[in-house]
C-alpha cells in the first residue's frame, strides 16, 4: 500500500482530537446505514428548509458510515495485537518446555551414571573372597596392623559406598522433577499452541471485516461528500475540510473536558494522573506498510496546507519520532494509543479516513489537524510535549 491520502489532505486530521461527535455505531454493517440519494438532494435544493434536513440527513449517514467502520477496524487493532500477545506467550512456552526437557534429559544421563557407579563400587565391596578382594584379605590377615589397616580402609569405602548412593538417589530425583516440569510445560505450550491458533484466525477475521467495511465507506463517504458540496453550493474538498474541522473542534472540547474529569477525581483521591506516552508495540496487522521515511515525506509535503515551514516540520520530526518512531502501526499496549500520532482513543482517526488503521497518510493528516486545532502548530505541539512528565501532547 503507498502512502496516499485516503480522504484528502483534511479529512484524516478530524479524527484525532475526539471521536467523540460521531455516534458510536457499535459491529452493524455499513449496509445498514441509509443513504440519500441524489434525486433527494436535487429534490431539497428547491426549497431552503428542506435542503437544510437533507443536509443534516447527509452528515448524519456520513457518521455513521465512518463510525460503523471505526468499529470494525478498531475490533482488528485490538484482535492483531492479542494474537501477537498469544504468539509471544506461545514461542515463551515453547523456549521454556525445550530448555525444561533438556535439563531432564541431561539430569537422566546423570543418574544413570552415579546409580552405575554405586553398583561397581558394591559389587567391589561384595564380591566373592576367591578374587582377593577387600573383605577375603581382612578376613586373612595375621598382623595386627595389617588388620586395622584395612578394617580402616573398608571402612573408608563404606563411607564412599553410601555417599555414592546418596548422590545417586538425588539424581534419580532430580531427574524426575525435571520430567515432571516438562511434561508440564509441554502441556502448557499445546495449550498456547491452541489458543494462539484461535487468535490468530479471530484476527484474520477481523481484518477482513474492517478491510470490507472501510472499503464500503470510502466509497460513499466520497459520494456524500460530493451531496453535501452539491447542496451548498461548494466543493467536496472543501465539504471535507469543513467538516474535519468541525469535529476536531467538537473532539477537543470534549478531550479537554475529560481530561478536567480526570484532574479533578485524580486531586480528590490525591492520585497522580499520567497520560500519553509513545507506542510500545508494533502489531502485525495486515495491510499496514510501515515506512517513516515515506511518511516523513508524505507529512513534509502535507504541512504547507496549514501555513508552516520547515522550522515547524523539523519539530514535528521531533514530535512523532519520540511519540511512535514514525511507524504506521505503533500501539501504546497501556493507554490504547495508536498510529504516528498517537491518537487516543485509536478510533478517533475514523474521521479523517476510514483506513486509519492501515493507512499512514490518514494517520498524518488526522495528527496535523489535531495540532492545528489544540497548539496552534507543530513547534508548540513539541514545546508542550517536553513540559510535562510523562509526555504527552
């Protein structure tokens, strides 16, 4: 996939203050949605208070088309990254039931050669007296010395018999613990075996309905663009700029009073609150093409839409490589903070493009947007985010 604006240059950067304008349309199917057709929009046209219904009929079908999408993508974030968390568990398992069943090969081989060693010591011990042996040579003895000598001496491999014996009990012990832990290991890794299977299918599932639902809105988003531009006698470009622009707004403000919500509950518990942080994982989600240098220059072209130069580029740079390395599919695996931006909730990109998810263009022009509307430009963004700990912007 190349790094393409999937909405326009604006239509990405609504989702990234607050995706909290759009209802939330939980997995219904954008087929669902009704949309107006064009006889109704030429039907409107001819009367003001008719065309002004239609064109709030239009937007509503716009966001709920968007939010219908936001659901399912959302659905295949959150199940790609559990499947990755199942394959980790299961390649941890596997390592630990591998190393287990060594240790309880090599502890085996120990046994067997500390309980040989104890029968040849026995046997040396006890064995008949018409092979001079130890015991035949005491039993013979006329010196005194002599005798006590070698009473000492079988006294001495007595002792060695036994500790023999003794270490060859623990081995023996030893090397059934370890099978014991392997076995149990080995059930443990078929069992994350299993369920890694299940996930990663749920996962592909999941990818495939958000892949059909954001290609389903796309296609009409485009056409009730071109409506809402037909009904006021504008542009879809410009249908599109206004409307991200709305929802920013609205996003923001809603942001922000959250974000007092949670000042205030924090202050009155005496809790520290935290907030931000950068992308600690990167989910194998399908149709993502991770490529910060594409997406650097994609952004670099981007930023003159909002009147910045390259000072406001070099801090956005700065921004975005310490908020997610500039990759498309960093994930804060804590706060649910997704794509180059870090959008939180991820599902809020949906309002510039329905492929949020995979699409990086998207993602950039949902974060320049958001910057635009909450600091102004990029250089602020970056000056807010080095003056709180942690960081965040």
């Amino acid at each position: 996939m190349r790094l393409t604006p999937s909405r326009g240059l604006f239509v990405a950067a609504a989702v990234v203050v607050g995706a909290l304008v759009a209802p939330v349309v939980t997995a219904a199917p954008a087929t669902a949605t009704e949309y107006p057709s064009w006889q109704d929009v030429q039907r409107a046209k001819g009367n003001e208070q008719t065309k002004q219904t239609e064109i709030a009929r239009v937007q509503a079908a716009l966001e709920a088309a968007q939010a219908a999408a936001a659901a399912k993508s959302q659905a295949a974030l959150v199940a790609s990254e559990q499947a990755d968390r199942a394959e980790a568990e299961l390649t941890a398992a596997t390592q630990a039931a591998t190393s287990l069943q060594a240790q309880a090969d090599q502890a085996a081989k120990t046994a067997d050669r500390a309980q040989q060693r104890a029968g040849q010591l026995a046997a040396n011990l006890y064995r008949d007296g018409s092979s001079n042996e130890m015991t035949t040579r005491i039993a013979t003895a006329k010196n005194p010395d002599q005798l006590l000598y070698q009473l000492g001496a079988l006294d001495q491999l007595s002792s060695t018999w036994a500790g023999v014996m003794d270490d060859a009990s623990v081995a023996a012990k030893t090397a059934s613990s370890l099978h014991d832990q392997a076995t149990r290991a080995e059930d443990e890794r078929a069992d994350l075996a299993d369920a890694a299977e299940t996930k990663a299918s749920a996962a592909k599932d999941a990818e495939a309905a958000a892949d059909a639902a954001v290609d389903d809105t796309q296609a009409h988003s485009d056409e009730l663009y071109a409506q809402l531009a037909s009904l006021k006698d504008t542009t879809a470009k410009t249908e599109e700029r206004y409307q991200l622009g709305q929802r920013v707004a609205a996003q923001k403000a809603e942001q922000l009073r959250k974000r007092q919500a949670a000042a205030e509950a924090a202050a009155a518990a005496s809790t520290p609150t935290t907030s931000g942080g950068s992308g600690t994982s990167y989910p194998s989600t399908g149709g993502v093409v991770v490529d910060p240098a594409g997406a650097q220059a994609y952004a670099r072209s981007a930023i003159g839409a909002y009147g910045w130069g390259s000072d406001q580029f070099s801090c956005l740079v700065s921004l975005w490589t310490q908020e997610s390395g500039w990759r498309a599919n960093a994930l804060n695996a804590s706060s649910g903070a997704y794509g180059i931006p870090q959008s939180l909730p991820a599902e809020k990109m949906s309002a510039a493009g329905a492929d949020w998810r995979t699409n990086a263009a998207t993602q950039i022009n949902w974060g320049l947007a958001y910057i635009k509307s909450a600091y102004g430009s990029p250089c602020g963004a970056w000056s807010h985010e080095m003056g709180v700990n942690p960081h965040w912007y």
